[in-house]
C-alpha cells in the first residue's frame, strides 16, 4: 500500500468516527447541558469538517500542471492542512474556551445546575465512552499507517520532517480526540460526584487549551511546508551522491531543492565539467546526471542542471575550496 493510500485510509476512518460521534454529543449536550458535552460536539464537527478539508486538498493537487501553475498544484495539500490548524484552532479551541468562561461565570452567579438535576445524567457517560472506543480505533488506524510511513523516525520527528500533511494532521487530531475524551469523562464525572458545575466547565477548558495546542503545531508545520522546505537530507545526500557518481560531472558547485508537493521535488544545481568538454559531450553528461537522479529519488520532478567549469575563484565564505558559487 502506498503512502497515499494509507493516509486516505487513516482520513476516511477519522471521518466516519467523527461524524457519528458529532451528533450523538449534540443529543447528549440539548439533554443535560453539559459544557463538556458541547465542546467535545463542536470538536466533532469541527474534525469531520476537517476531514472533508483534507480530501478536498488532496484532490486538488492532483491537478495537471497549466500556464498558470506550470509546477503544479501540489502544495493545495498543505493549504488544506493549514485550514485545518485554523479550523481547530477557532472553532474547536476558542468555542471551547470561551463555553468554559461562560459556564464558569454561570456557577459563580448561582444558575441551576443543569446536568446533575437532569434525569437524563447518565447520557454523556454512555455517550463519551462510546465514542472513545471509536476515536481510539480511529487512532489505531491512524497510528498503524504512521508507523509505515515513519520507519526509523520517532513520532516528533516524524511530524516535523514529513512532507506529507495528512498523517500527521489525522494522527495529532485523534490524539487530541481521545485526550479530550478523557477530560470530559473527568470533568463529567467529577460534576455528577460533587454535585459542582465547576468541573464540567473546567473540562470544556482542558479540551479547549489541547485544541490551541494542537493547531499552534500543525499551523507551525504548515507554514514552513507552505514557505518551501527542502528536500530531507538523506534525499538531499542520495541526489548529490547520484551527481557526482555521473560520468563526467568533477563536482557538485551547489545544489537547491524544494518541496512542491509531498511527492515532488524541484532540483536546481550547478555542476562542474571539464573545460575541453564539447557541447554534446555536456549535454550526454546532463543526461546521464538525470536519468541516475531520478533512479536514485523518484521523488524529483522538475530538474534544472547548468554545466560550469571550476576555475580556483574565491568562493563566498563558507564555500569549499576551488568551488565558484554565483
């Protein structure tokens, strides 16, 4: 199964769980008022509509390449994903932050409690534990395809480095699902115990700060994926080993590559041939250099090469020696 696919898989898990257990915390919430119940609902939707987002994205990097976009539209992807950190951000971590305040400023003023004198108390219980069974299993799935696209990477690093949004979008936003799970439960729990609308509202705050959280980390990732990240380095170090393995090509002057997509990337270098080379002879080397670039990182789309010769200049500081940089 290819990366892709697992993500798909991992995004249309994530959307089923979501958008049942979404309207379940509506009933729960119009039954009893609980804060907890409406953040963790909001939260839902907020997920399924972020599902929704992700797919759109991915369809739309598919795309061909027009006048307009002559390299595609492969980071469509990553303004999705953007997307999503706002969408969490706002409508998932404010709401609940806010529904917190609002509850809190309720009990102090001495409103009834609405969710221990309701005879329906039991509802959000049966419905949290519902859906962390189904937001776990949404977690497994995702967890499980992380763990074949990360190989040798931890999980921070794997969500720092990757260069594909959706896993690591699924993945904290299950998380996140399942922990504010947790403090709903306690939250919840806590109120029916002591009879303190206080916890239920201090629930809706914990699931509030974890959704500002998480968004401030996936906003982060996406903005600098959205500003160009190169290549990775072992990708970066295959490119320059398949360079300068190349029949012809004395040296690699410098080399820039950058992430147009997930699964593209665009590589510019210069490189050093001999000085009696006749045109088709560089040409034949420029060739090569490609043909063994794209064997060694499929990943490489479009590839600019320019031919120089090494004359011993000064190079800028920092450069190695007898190189020329300009």
């Amino acid at each position: 199964m290819s990366a892709e696919e697992g993500s798909r898989r991992a995004i249309l898990a994530a959307a089923a769980a979501n958008l049942g257990i979404a309207a379940t915390k509506f009933v729960a919430w119009a039954l009893t008022g609980a804060s907890s119940m409406l953040a963790e609902a909001i939260h839902s939707t907020a997920d399924t509509g972020n599902q929704v987002l992700l797919i759109l994205g991915g369809r739309a990097s598919r795309r061909e390449p027009d006048e307009d976009h002559p390299f595609g539209h492969g980071r469509a992807r990553y303004l999705a994903a953007f997307i999503v950190a706002i969408v969490l951000f706002s409508l998932g971590g404010l709401f609940a932050l806010y529904e917190c305040y609002q509850k809190i400023v309720a009990v102090r003023a001495g409103e009834h409690d609405e969710l221990a004198a309701s005879r329906w108390w039991w509802i959000p219980l049966v419905v949290v534990l519902v859906a962390l069974v189904a937001e776990s299993l949404s977690l497994r799935t995702a967890l499980r395809e992380t763990h074949r696209a990360r190989a040798h990477l931890s999980v921070i690093q794997f969500i720092r480095q990757s260069k594909a949004p959706e896993l690591p979008v699924v993945m904290l936003e299950d998380s996140a699902a399942v922990l504010g799970l947790v403090f709903a439960l306690l939250g919840i729990g806590l109120t029916l115990i002591t009879g303190n609308d206080i916890f239920d509202a201090l629930g809706s705050g914990c699931i509030g700060l974890l959704l500002v959280v998480v968004a401030v980390i996936l906003g982060r990732e996406m903005i600098s994926l959205l500003e160009g990240e190169s290549a990775s380095p072992a990708d970066r170090e295959a490119i320059g080993t398949a360079l300068t393995g190349t029949d012809g090509v004395e040296q690699v002057i410098h080399m820039r590559t950058v992430h147009l997509g997930p699964e593209t990337i665009l590589l510019a270098a210069k490189i050093a041939v001999a000085p009696g080379d006749s045109a088709s002879e560089v040409a034949r080397i420029i060739d090569a250099a490609e043909a063994r670039v794209r064997a060694a990182v499929p990943t490489v789309g479009p590839l600019y090469l320019e031919p120089d010769i090494l004359r011993g200049v000064e190079s800028r500081p920092g450069a190695p020696r007898g190189t020329k940089e300009n």
